[in-house]
C-alpha cells in the first residue's frame, strides 16, 4: 500500500483514522496501485505498517465492503471489487423452484428494496450441487446472500455450503437450518406449532370426519415437523389417522378428511371423488398445503393452510435495508373453503 506522507497523517490528524484508511485505499485503487480483482494487503498487514489497531483497520475494511468497493472471500482476504461501485446493495436470491407462491416472495422481496439494491436470482432446485455452484461462483460478490434451503439432498455438506457465507450477509427465507454457525437473519414458518394451532382452529370442521390421512411425499425438501404437528393433533383429539406417502384410493371412505403437500396428490384425491359420487367437502375432505390462485376456485375452492408469501419477502428486505440480524415468525393460517 502507497505510504507518501499518509502514514505520518494517521498520528495527527482531525480525520478519523479508519477513515483515512479508507481515503487511502480508495486513492490508491484511483492511481492504479491496486486494480480491480487483486487482492488488497490484510488487516494484519495494514495494521502493522502504518501502527495502527487491528479493530480501527477492520472497521475500514467493512466500510470499504459495504460500500462495494472491496468484496472479502473467507480464508483469501480483501480484493478490489471487479464491479464499479454504484451506491447500491447487490443481493444474491437463491430459490428452491419457479412456482407461484416463490414468484410472490421475489416479487415482494424486490419491490421493497427498491431502488437501494440490485437483485439477482438463482434457482438451485433441491440440489446442494447446484447450491455449491452458486455459492462458490459468486461468493464476496455480494452485499447478501438470501437462500431458500429446501433440498432433497439436505446434509452436513449442504450446511456447510451455507456456513461459506458470512453470518451477517445471510438470510434464511421460508424455513430455518437447525445448529447453523453464526448470527443471521432468518424468515421463517414454525411448521410444527403453526400447523397444530390451524388445525384446532378448524376442530368445528374437522369434526364430521372419523379418519384423517396426511399424504406426505418422500424427500427432505418437506419438513418432517409436518407429521410430528399432525401427530399431536390426531392424538390430543383423539382422531383416527394415517400417515403415507402416495394416495391409494382404495382406502377411500365416507367421512375420511385429506392433508395434502402436493398439488398431484390433490388432482388424484379430486378426480376419484368426481368418478366415485363422493362431494368434497360433504363425504370426503381436503385441506391443501400453500395457497394459489387456482386452489381458490378449482373444485369452488380448497381450503389451505398457508403462510403469507408477499409478507415473508417484505419481511426479509426488511431485515436487510435495517440491517436487523434477527430471526422472524413469518404469520400462518388456514383459509376455509368449500372443501373442508
């Protein structure tokens, strides 16, 4: 790092010392000193050559990130970013998949930031692989990362993976990581004690139905705290109850009620009713996982149990234009239709 003069200024001047760091720097990266894409000397060295403390130096350093000008890649160092500064946050959207109630968290997360940050999207479609890609092509790029983690490959790597990212630049969207390192902002659902909760809150419905089945698919990308709910519900009320993974509609009954997660397992449920003269919402019941326009009026509505997806992206943008490192219950709910 150029010296001329600067380092005699640190010792008197009126000017904060970390930020004649930073005017250092910057005037350094003006005169060609360093170039885009090279790496800057460490905290340690700044420290030492121009005796000053390490925590004045990192205050610069996380100044200079903020602003754009320098990206940090874990266990490298500093570099000159290879994008010209524009004032505005770069934030990296990592989705599970293209669907409509995924559409309303970017859209709600992108329109509440605004114009104080540019948002890119990418879709890692279950796969830790694929989050892997992501993350190590665009690591320190970024102002913050904000993940959907929703794998089917869900493990030790995948949380790893994640780990990469500093915890303050991280933002869990939808569902939390257990034992994840770090102090990070989160947007979550608490599907065990939320799902409970709508249920009793649909007792007077539910009641006219003797057995309930909860088809829940195979894959880590659904939330096993799903069966633990309905679990304690069939049991605190004493209901009759099935857990599978696939419909058989040979099991179907009269005065049988349906938890679906997926919406094929919700056409199958309503197609046999229709072939069989049983009236959904009368013989047979259905309550569908997440709300969609289509849920609304297939079949004169299916009821649903649902989280608010436009107030789960708001929240998160929230979080970031705050800078709150909290965690959020994002609301849960069941909307009643004639299904039900």
């Amino acid at each position: 790092m150029s010296s001329s003069g600067e380092s005699i200024i640190f010792g008197d001047s009126h000017i904060p010392k970390y930020q004649q760091v930073i005017n250092l720097i910057k005037s350094d990266i003006e005169l060609g000193i360093f170039k885009q894409g090279e790496r800057i000397p460490s905290i340690n060295e700044t420290s030492e050559d121009f005796y000053l403390s390490r925590d004045t130096v990192e205050k610069a350093y996380n100044k200079l990130r903020e602003e754009g000008i320098l990206v940090s890649v874990p266990g490298k160092g500093y570099y000159v970013n290879t994008i010209e500064p524009t004032g505005q946050l770069r934030v990296l959207l990592a989705i599970n998949k293209i669907s409509t109630h995924k559409k309303k968290i970017v859209s709600a997360f992108v329109e509440t930031l605004g114009e104080e940050a540019i948002v890119e999207t990418f879709v890692h479609h279950y796969s830790t692989e694929k989050l892997e890609r992501i993350i190590n092509e665009n690591l320190g790029k970024f102002s913050y990362y904000a993940i959907i983690p929703c794998f089917k490959d869900f493990s030790d790597k995948t949380q790893k993976i994640i780990e990469k990212i500093p915890s303050d630049k991280l933002i869990l969207i939808d569902k939390d990581v257990d034992d994840l390192a770090g102090k990070y902002k989160a947007v979550c659902e608490n599907f065990e004690e939320d799902t409970r909760q709508v249920l009793i809150s649909a007792l007077d419905a539910i009641n006219k139905y003797e057995k309930l089945y909860f088809i829940f698919p195979d894959g880590n990308q659904h939330r096993p705290e799903l069966i633990t709910s309905f679990k304690r519900f069939c049991t605190e009320y004493h209901f009759d109850y099935c857990i599978t993974n696939v419909f058989d509609p040979t099991w179907v009954r009269p005065k049988d009620l349906y938890l679906v997660v997926e919406d094929d397992d919700l056409v199958d449920i309503i197609k046999y009713c229709k072939n069989n003269q049983l009236a959904v919402g009368q013989d047979v019941g259905i309550i569908s996982y997440n709300d969609t326009p289509l849920k609304e009026v297939l079949h004169d509505g299916i009821a649903v149990i649902s989280t608010d997806f436009q107030k789960m992206g708001e929240t998160a943008a929230q979080l970031i234009l705050e800078k709150r490192n909290e965690k959020v219950r994002n609301p849960f709910y069941l909307i009643r239709r004639p299904s039900l």
